[in-house]
C-alpha cells in the first residue's frame, strides 16, 4: 500500500464542529471552531488554536475563560455562519439563548446539547497564525434529553463533525463495538 506525502497539515480528521464561546466587551459573542480536543482526564483539560486576530481571543484573553458548545446536526446552518461572520461587525449575542455557569462569564449555548465551560490555564504564542490556548474544564453541562444512564448519548446529540480540506460537514456514523473490550475480539497474526 502506497502513501502519498501531503505535507505539514492539521489533518487529524475528522475535526469536531463546536462553537466557541466567549464575552468580549461585556457581550456573548460566538465563532465556529474546529481546532479543539480533549488533552487531560483528571483535572479535565481542553485545548484549541483560535486565531491570534479572532475578535473572541479578544474575550478569553479579557476574561480568562471561554465555553466549548458541541451543536446538533440540526444547528449545521447557524454554525456554520457564526465562522463566517466576525463579531466586531455582527453582534451574535442574541443568536442563542445564552446561560452562565460556575465562571460567570463564559457564555453557553441552550440549544447545544453539551456545553463545557472552562477557565485559562495558559495561552501559548508560538508563532504561526494561532494561540493555543489551553483551558481547565470547570463545568460540563448536558441536555436532559440527550442522557442515558447518566451519560450524554452521541445518537441523542447528533454530533456534526468537519472535514476541514474538503470543507464539508459530517454527521456521526454508525455503531461500533464497545470501548475496552471490542479488543478482546482481536487475534494477533
């Protein structure tokens, strides 16, 4: 099996669709992101690259904290435009309904089925167009609707993940196998 080179590129596919939260200036403002990921269990951690010229790094910075919303299949649209459009020139703070949690000033999405508020624990500039930003989850909050045995259910949220050199949105695919312990199954050669 032949590989084929493609260069230095982000493509840990696919990419999660979130929508970044953060108050800048006293106000909710929202962006679409794909560049985030789970990186500490205990205490739990989140990572993400947002660009140094986003107007919300202006918020997280301001405030030091920030919200990770995972939207539904269904808010694909809504989404994907509040990555189109920069909040120094739309105000999408009345997009969502918008809660608050433990920080106070991290604005959370209702309408996401999750919803994860953190606190900054450090942004790191190493050059390039990014910061990234690591932040300590102090709160994770889930749709009543979409729990099952005390647990968010990934059929109930209907997750949309991003296929980011292709530009093209995913939903979750089908069921397969249970986590330590489908391995089992496993012969060596």
């Amino acid at each position: 099996m032949k590989k084929v080179q493609l260069g230095n590129k982000p493509m840990l596919y696919p990419y999660p669709v979130t929508i970044l939260g953060a108050n800048v200036k006293g106000k909710a403002n929202f962006m679409a992101l794909g560049f985030v990921g789970i990186v500490n269990i205990n205490p739990g951690m989140i990572a993400m690259g947002v660009a140094r010229n986003h107007y919300t790094t202006i918020g997280i910075k301001e405030n030091q904290t920030f919200s990770i919303n995972l939207p539904s299949t269904d808010m694909v649209k809504v989404t994907d435009y509040v990555g189109l459009v920069s909040g120094e020139k739309v105000d999408k703070s009345e997009m969502f309904d918008v809660f608050y949690g433990k920080v106070k000033t991290a604005p959370m999405i209702k309408e996401c089925p999750l919803t994860i508020e953190c606190k900054v624990v450090e942004i790191l500039d190493r050059g390039g167009v990014d910061h990234i930003i690591i932040g300590e989850i102090v709160e994770t909050y889930c749709n009543e609707e979409c729990i099952t045995d005390g647990n968010p259910d990934i059929e109930k949220m209907k997750p949309a993940v991003f296929s980011m050199f292709e530009n093209k949105y995913f939903s979750v695919g089908e069921y397969l196998g249970k986590g330590w312990s489908i391995g089992k199954e496993y012969k060596c050669k």
